[in-house]
C-alpha cells in the first residue's frame, strides 16, 4: 500500500476519533451535570451513555494501531515512536499533503485536551462525594473501617 492511501486512511482515522472524543466531551459534560444536581435517573443514564461512548474504543485503537504499524514499515521505523505531528511532518517532507490532517490533528487536539479537563473535574467532583459519603458513614455508625465498628452505636464515650 502507497503513503498516499495510507494518510488518507489517517485523515479517515483522525475523523472518526475526533467525532467520539466529542461524542464523549458531551457525555462527561452530561455526567458532570447529573452529579451536581444528584439525580439519580439521570447518573443512571448518563453513566449508561458513558459506558456506550467507549463501545468504539477498542476497534478504533485496533485500527490506529496498525495504521502506524504501516507507516512505520513504510519509513523503516518503530511504529511506537510515530504520532500524527510527526506522520505529518515525514510525509511532508516527502512533498505529500498534509494540511487537512494538520487540520484534524489540532481539532482532536483540543477535544481530547476537553475531555481530559472534564474527566478530571469528575474524578474530583466523585471525590468530594466519597468524601461526604464516608463522614455520613462514619457519623451514622456504619462506616466499615475497624475502629467505627467497635465503637458503632456508641453515644458516650464511658472509657474517657
């Protein structure tokens, strides 16, 4: 197979990703929403979403895979060690055309750069509520570390 053929399969690749990853930016903003307001009906469906949204993951990682196993075939190099910026600029250099993927590199670029932000916010905003959950825990006496079992439904403290 040609260079050619192979980055317009990139261009197609880099597409397709770009489209989940801001299929997946909409469903973390969802999710962030659910948490903060508490419904549950809706966590239960955003998390549903979320779940769905990683269905095309593996086939798509599968095919980038072996679109730079490939390329690195095709310039004698680890394919490990090439990234789009770096296809792009070793194909250019070769006089290829490169700006319409230089085009979808930078705009996965940035929803990937979303995602990451939105799926950080969650981790700290679950955090919070792990937090909130384990004091409630520990206040009701049902906390399941040892010392809040021993001292479970004790309302004074007569060793002290």
């Amino acid at each position: 197979m040609n260079l050619d053929t192979l980055l317009i399969q990139l261009q197609s690749w880099a597409q397709e990703e770009t489209v989940a990853q801001r299929r997946l930016s909409g469903v973390l903003e969802a999710l962030e929403r659910a948490v903060r307001t508490g419904g549950s009906e809706e966590l239960l469906r955003t998390g549903l979403a979320l779940e769905e949204s990683f269905t095309g993951n593996v086939g798509r990682e599968v095919r980038r895979v072996d679109l730079m196993g490939r390329l690195g075939r095709h310039w004698g190099i680890a394919p490990a060690t090439l990234s789009l910026t770096s296809v792009i600029a070793r194909a250019s250099a070769e006089g290829r055309p490169t700006s319409a993927l230089e085009k979808l590199r930078d705009e996965l670029r940035v929803v990937v750069l979303d995602v990451t932000r939105r799926a950080k916010l969650l981790n700290v905003v679950a955090a919070q509520h792990r937090g909130v959950l384990a004091d409630l825990m520990n206040i009701l006496g049902t906390s399941s570390d040892d010392e809040s079992a021993r001292t479970a439904g004790v309302l004074v403290d007569a060793e002290g």
